[in-house]
C-alpha cells in the first residue's frame, strides 16, 4: 500500500471512460481523501455516480481544451492522471484539428493548469501509436508525451512532476477486438484485417495497477513501459469463435501491422527492469537513479509485438476472453 496516498485529491481527466471507471473503483480502495471524475458527459457522470456510491467522489463536467475550468477544477488536487483524449483513428484523420486540439493543445493546457495551481505528480495515458506514429492520432499522442516530458524542464521552484504511461490496446475495453469478435462470432465470420497481424496484450486491471505503481515511482520526465504478453489476431479469433470462418479484409488507413512501444532510437535511452521498461528524458536533469538502478538494452533492441518473447496460446486466450 502506498502511504503517500493518505488523504489525497486525485484527479483523473476523461473520467467516465472504460479507464476511468476501472481508475476511480481501484483508487478507492485506497485511504484517499477525494477523487474527482473531469469529463464532458453529463449522462455518464450520472450514470457512474450511480455506481459508485462514495461520499469521496467528486462529478466535474469541463474538457481540457477550456484552460479557464481546470484552473478551476485543479484547486487543491494533489495527482492528475490525464486520459482524456481523442483516440479513435478513423475519427481523428477525417477531423485532425480536432485531435490537435484535444490531444495536444488538452495537453499542454493540463500541464500549465498542473504548475500553476501546485499539483504534485501529473501522469499521462499514451498508447503504443505514439511510437513511429502512423496515423495523425499517433502523432497527436506523440507531441503530448514530448510535453509533458519537457514539461518537467520549467516547473520553476514548484514542485510538480510530470510522466508518461504507454501501453498497448487495452482488451476488454469499448471499442477494443474482444467485444467485436464475441458479437461477430453468432453470424459465423470474423473479419480479420491481416492474417499476420500481431499485438500486444494488456486487460483494464493491469493497465490501472501500473499506473497506479507507475505514480509511485515516478521521479519526473519518464515514459513508462510495461511486459506484456503478445497474441496473434488470428488466435484470438479461433480462440472466441474456433468454428467460425475468418475473412481477411485487409489493413486499413493508418493501422499497423505489428504494435510498437519502444523503438531502436527510444531503446538506446532506455531502461530496464524486471517487469517494465523506462524510456529516460534526454534532459540534463533525467533522474539519475534510474541509471544506476536500471539495466541498459541491447544496441539494435526494439519492443515490438512480433519480436516480443512472451506469447499467448489459443488456450490462455480463450480463458482470459472468456473472463471479459
């Protein structure tokens, strides 16, 4: 348990998500003063104040684009997790300043509102397209993390930090291929992009446990990566509909063949340690623990769904679907 957590104010942006929910049940079993849920949704507020019954949470509705209402929502909160974002990749190429504006300008609205009103800790939810990024989400998701790491290089004498998290496609969550495959499974064909296709694999409860233990050992300036297993898209498939017929459709705009979170270059100023990864800042002040702590990678290593060393079988998968 971690002690430092006594009665603090946590604050977690785009609240109501598949994240956010899972967040704010986890943080909760923690002697935390408050929790407030930041979000622009006034039905899902309604609906997961329903829910989740605790005197210590707390509803705002505002969106990280109005610099003006997390002033406001920020005063006397002690740890931001940012979640908030525009992240569905067919949505974001056909209104890309839209993404700009939520993604990146949400970002750096969070990280002045965060100086200025003397939050401690600031940790941001990345994904695995911000690395080698592809598509304008990506790209997006990319110059949000560059800002908040440089964003530790002018807090001034406050005391902020800020970090990143990054993560592969969280399975389960709305949206993800688990969800789609049980629904396509009843009609017999599942359509499958390409036969080779990999990813990585990570459920909601282990992405809200490691950022939970990655704002505990969070210094400031770093980019977290966990060790997660990979899967073969087409062993999900057989392993939620074994009988069904798999149909290849094709990659579509802007989508990868195999998930990337550290690349050749990122390796060479990261980090290891037995269960993650830490991508170092290229800063003067990089925490120099971590140096000492940590082991250095390999010259050519990259982390990258197909060249991973951890795999899940068809059996592992359908029991882990079937938990869903």
């Amino acid at each position: 348990m971690m002690e430092w957590l006594t009665n603090q104010t946590i604050l977690i942006t785009g609240g109501t998500g598949s994240f956010g929910r899972k967040f704010v049940r986890r943080i909760l079993e923690y002697n935390i003063k408050k929790v407030i849920v930041f979000s622009r949704d006034e039905l899902k507020q309604y609906e997961m104040a329903q829910e989740f019954p605790d005197s210590r949470i707390r509803f705002f509705i505002g969106d990280v684009r109005d610099k003006d209402r997390l002033y406001r929502a920020f005063d006397g909160v002690d740890v931001v997790v940012h979640a908030a974002a525009l992240k569905q990749v067919p949505a974001c190429e056909y209104n890309p300043f839209e993404a700009v504006k939520t993604n990146i300008y949400g970002a750096q609205n969070i990280i002045e509102a965060a100086i200025d009103r003397s939050v401690k800790r600031v940790i941001a939810l990345s994904t695995d397209k911000a690395a080698a990024p592809i598509n304008l989400y990506g790209a997006t998701k990319l110059a949000s993390d560059k800002l908040f790491v440089a964003a530790n290089s002018y807090v001034g004498d406050k005391h902020t930090r800020f970090a990143v998290v990054r993560y592969g496609n969280v399975v389960g969550s709305r949206g993800s291929v688990v969800p789609f495959f049980k629904k396509m499974a009843a009609t017999g064909k599942l359509p499958i992009t390409d036969e080779r296709m990999t990813r990585f694999w990570i459920t909601l409860d282990q992405g809200v446990q490691f950022v939970i233990d990655c704002l505990d050992r969070m210094r400031g300036g770093e980019i977290f990566v966990p060790k997660i297993p990979s899967m073969k898209v087409v062993d999900l498939a057989k392993a939620i509909a074994p009988e069904a017929e798999i149909e290849i459709i094709g990659i579509r705009p802007g989508e990868k063949l195999h998930e990337a979170m550290i690349t050749e270059d990122d390796a060479r100023h990261t980090i290891e340690f037995d269960n993650y990864y830490v991508i170092t800042p290229e800063f003067p002040w990089c925490p120099q623990e971590y140096i000492k702590q940590g082991r250095t990678l390999p010259e050519g290593f990259k982390y990258t769904s197909d060249t991973n060393t951890e795999w899940l079988t068809v059996d592992e998968l359908r029991m882990l679907a079937e938990e869903m």
